[in-house]
C-alpha cells in the first residue's frame, strides 16, 4: 500500500484513491477496535508525511475517525463473503471524504463542492476504491494465495 501512496501522485495525480481503507478494513476484522485505531492513525500519519499536501495531522485525523465510526460495521458484513471488503471499502471512501469535507472547513480551506464533485468523490472514486479492494486483495489472494482473506494468524 505505501508503494501505491507513494508513486500514484507522481503517475497520475487526478486519481485519488484511498489505497490505505481495504488494508484498514482487514484490520478491522483481524484486530480489536484499539489497534485497528492505531493502525488507522499510522496509516494517516504516513499520507500526511509523504502524500498530503493538508495541514499535517488532516489524514492521520480523518482515517482515524473514519475506523471509530466504521469498525461497528464489521458485525454487518460477514467476512466470509467475498463482497464485504469492496463494500466496506466503498463505505470508507464514502465516510472518509465526507469527514475530510468537514475537516478542510474546520481548517479554513474551503473546498470546491459541485455536482461534479458529487460524482466523482462520492461516487465514482469509492467505486474505484472497491473495485482495487476486489481486484487486489480479493482476487490476488483467491488466485496466488488459496487462503481466505479475514482469517485470523
């Protein structure tokens, strides 16, 4: 994941997808609610250091929230099934852009809200995050691993 956060900037800086929220929620369904926090928050803290060009502390902020707010969700999805990390992942990209909103607002950035935006952030960008969940977590470990996603070691 830090390879993809690190490189897709500098490749192509229109896409913006959240390459931290499916290894976050395997988190969540491998480890209790603290560590899934603290997991969550290095995952911000390393957009923040490398990737974000926010006030420091922004992601590192959103991400853990995001994981409180989302992690009672798990009891929801079943983690045998193999749509629960895109839809999940979707509901974090969701949550996550809705917080961020609300962050850049507290820190004095207004950001641009449109019907574009709508789209594209709130639908078509958490689309995409689902579908690298699925691609890359889903079917890499069906194809290469033979193993079930949320076992626990």
């Amino acid at each position: 994941m830090l390879f993809f956060t690190l490189f897709s900037q500098s490749l192509e800086p229109s896409l913006r997808l959240n390459f931290f929220a499916p290894f976050l929620i395997i988190v969540f369904y491998q480890s209790s609610f603290l560590s899934s926090l603290y997991f969550a928050l290095l995952a911000g803290l390393i957009i923040d250091i490398f990737a974000s060009p926010l006030r420091f502390g922004v992601y590192a902020l959103n991400y853990t929230i995001t994981s409180a707010f989302l992690y009672g969700q798990r009891k929801n999805y079943f983690a045998d099934s193999l749509l629960t990390l895109p839809i999940m992942t979707f509901l974090f990209a969701v949550v996550s852009t809705l917080l961020q909103v609300s962050l850049l607002l507290i820190f004095a950035k207004v950001p641009n809200i449109s019907i574009a935006w709508f789209f594209s952030d709130l639908l078509l960008m958490p689309a995409l995050d689902a579908v690298f969940a699925f691609g890359w977590f889903i079917l890499g470990s069906l194809f290469f691993f033979k193993k079930q996603l949320f076992q626990n070691p």
